[in-house]
C-alpha cells in the first residue's frame, strides 16, 4: 500500500469523525459569525484568482508585500484567506483595497475543502509560512492547481514533530510545486523531510519588505507622550509569562542611571496584560497601569501595560531601547526585525528559535542577546552611550540591506514556473 495514500486516508478518516461526531457543532459556536465561509460557502469571487492564504497576523504582514508585488506585476486578480479573527483584521488594515477579496480559509475536511475550491477556482495557491494543511494541499494536487510555499519555515519543535513522520508529509509536501523559504536553515530542514533539493529556492523573509514599506509611514511621535520628557522609554516587545519579572528587575536597575525612565510591556496576549500589571506589585518603586487607563498628559506610571493590539511596531519606534519577548522562556522568540528596522539593537534571550537569522543579526550588531536582568539592564545602558546609537544605526541598516526583495524573488520564481508549465 502506498504510504502517502494511506497517510491522507487516515487524515480523512480522523478529521471526518471529528466533525460527524459532534465537532461542527462545537465549531459554530465558537466561529458563529464567519462559520459561513469556514464551511466553504463563498460567493461573488474573482475568476481563477492567486489565492494566498496566511493564518494569521504575522503571516499576513509576510503576505502583504507579496500581494503587492504580484498586483503591480500581473493581471491575476487576488484573494487572502486567514484563519483568526486577528490575521483578518490585519489584513483589511494592511490589504484593503489591494487585494479582490478577504475571507476565512475552509476547515481543511474533505466536504469544506471540495466546496471551497469549486467556489474560488484558483489558478496558483500560496500558502505562508507553516501553513501546511494536508487536504487542501491533496486536493489541489489532483486539480493540476499550482501550489507554493512561500516564505516557508520551520521551528526546530515542528521540524522534530514532522520528521517523526515523515513518510506522510513527504507526500504532503510533494503537492507543492515549489518551495521558496527564508533562510539556509530553513532549506536544510525541509531537505531532510524529503522535498527534493531542486524545488526549494532560499528568498529571504518577506516580512522585511513589509515593514520597511511601514517604516516610511510610521510616525514615531504617535507614542512619544508616553516619555518622560528626555528621559528613555524600553519597551519589552510580545513578553510571554515568566519574563515580565525579569523585564521589570532590569528595569529597577537602569533606573539608577536614568531615573526618569519608562517602560512599556505588550504581552503576546492582550489577555495578560492584569497579570503583568501584577507583576509589578512587590515593587513600592515601581507603578504599573495599563495603557488604556492612561491619557496624554496624564502619565504617572513608570511601567505601562499595552492591553490592545496593533500598537507594538509604533512603538517601537518611539522607544529609546528594546527587548524582545518568547526568548527567555523556551517559545521560539519574537520577530527581531521590527525594532532593528528603526536602529534599535534586537535584545534577546537564547531562544530564537523561530527566527535562525538572529544569529547572524547578533554577528553584525543589530541584536544582542541577553541571558537575565542584569545582562539585560546593562544592554539597555549600553544602547544609550552616544557612540552606540550611532553604531547601532548603521549595523542595523547594514543588515537589512542584504536582506530585501524577498517578494521579488518570490513572485519571479512562482512566474519562472508558471511560464514553464504552458
């Protein structure tokens, strides 16, 4: 018995009793609002359009400037699919306009999937980054529809989790007609799953090109009232729990050098945002409020709590020094580029997992990383000396000027393919 074919059979039959025995309807209260499109009923689309489809938020950024690219280089109309709330909301703010359509992508169910497609009938599918699912993929092989990974990753955790099957998601992946990935690492690792050398191609990250299209709008005022005066604002970008505590001690510590200083947290999830307040009550030095509870003019807080989404990249932009989140505890790290995009070193913790490339950011000096919160602390002192602001600036443009034009690339190699399958 073919190995793949009994793999997907499996697929069919495990996501088939999930949704016959009572998982649809577990489901339809949970995404009661857009079960519609969920379920593949779609209407008024495009005709043959690219479909790229991005779970969420960061995917979506990725997917941004290449949906760019190929409306300014083709004649293909164009939709997007998420699968969160969050990615959707990004993607009407970063898309709208731009793209022909937005919806939410089919529960990957034989039924949901053969409808879906029926209905948009799309003449190249580009699915971001780690969104490999194993139906729609299947079922766009056996339509001759062209599919593409673009850039594609792989966390070391996923990588180990795959290999250990490996005999299905070389079939899975198999159904792509091309992979364009972001780094070597990456390349190596979809290698080793058994993607033939020939089919993937190292672009670079598109997410770059995307920020340094927002950089040129960003106005770095938006949050400079959070300052004290001419005092440093640190941010702690996307923290993950067990590292507000940290965050917050090398906070008490530069305080010694600058005791005007500020501090704004944005956990990865607004959720939290109570708990890290919390985090700051041991401390009689030390006052916490959330950002929502805080008006210009009216800031009496030294750490401020960011409890809504949207607001860390404009933050960025204001602040004097940074830290980046999911690196002191074991989640894979936080996206090191936006902060090096407006000169600020990436500091991180060791696990950058998720982002390979940090490594070579740390060799040309637009990251650092830290291991606790004097580490930590003498980073952000360190990030203020005048002669390593300036320094900072150059090695962090430096940087990514070897990184652009992923979405060029990208979109050359999906044409180069195209135009040798007619």
């Amino acid at each position: 018995m073919d190995l793949q074919v009994s793999g997907i059979g499996i697929y069919r039959l495990i996501s088939g009793a999930f949704f016959n025995l009572g998982g649809l309807q577990i489901l339809k209260r949970k995404y009661r609002d857009s079960i519609t499109e969920r379920t593949g009923h779609v209407y008024d689309m495009p005709e043959n359009p690219v479909w790229v489809h991005a779970v969420s938020v960061g995917e979506v950024q990725s997917a941004s400037s290449l949906i760019r690219r190929i409306k300014s280089r083709s004649t293909y109309p164009c939709i997007i699919s998420t699968v969160t709330p969050t990615g959707r909301n990004m993607a009407e703010r970063l898309l709208s306009g731009v793209v022909d359509r937005i919806i939410y992508s089919p529960f990957d169910a034989r039924k949901f999937v053969t409808r879906s497609l029926d209905a948009v009938k799309p003449a190249i599918y580009i699915t971001m980054e780690t969104e490999l699912w194993p139906e729609i993929l299947t079922q766009l092989k056996a339509r001759n529809i062209p599919a593409f990974l673009a850039n594609g990753r792989l966390s070391d955790k996923s990588f180990r989790r795959m290999r250990r099957t490996k005999f299905f998601w070389r079939g899975i992946l198999g159904c792509l007609s091309k992979l364009m990935v972001r780094f070597d690492d990456d390349r190596e690792k979809f290698a080793a799953l058994g993607v033939p050398s020939e089919k993937i191609v190292v672009t670079g990250d598109c997410k770059v090109d995307t920020l340094l299209d927002r950089r040129k709008v960003t106005n770095p005022e938006k949050w400079g009232w959070l300052k004290n005066g001419k005092s440093p604002l640190f941010t702690a970008g996307s923290t993950h729990s067990g590292e507000d505590e940290v965050v917050i001690s090398a906070f008490r510590m530069t305080r010694r050098k600058f005791p005007g200083a500020k501090l704004a947290i944005v956990p990865r999830h607004p959720e939290r945002a109570l708990m890290t307040v919390a985090s700051a009550l041991p401390y009689d030095d030390i006052h916490a409020d959330l950002l929502s509870r805080i008006e210009p003019g009216n800031n009496s807080a030294d750490v401020i709590v960011v409890d809504k989404i949207g607001v860390l990249f404009d933050l960025y932009a204001a602040s004097d020094a940074v830290f980046i989140g999911g690196s002191l505890v074991q989640k894979g790290g936080q996206n090191p580029f936006e902060p090096a995009l407006f000169g600020l070193p990436a500091i991180h913790g060791p696990c950058m997992t998720d982002f390979p490339d940090t490594e070579r950011m740390d060799s040309m000096g637009a990251a650092m990383c830290v291991h606790n919160d004097s580490e930590l602390a003498k980073a952000w002192c360190d990030c203020l000396e005048p002669e390593n602001i300036k320094l900072a600036l150059k090695n962090c443009n430096a940087y990514f000027n070897t990184l652009g034009g992923a979405a060029k690339k990208t979109w050359a190699e999906i044409e180069a393919y195209m135009m040798s399958e007619r």
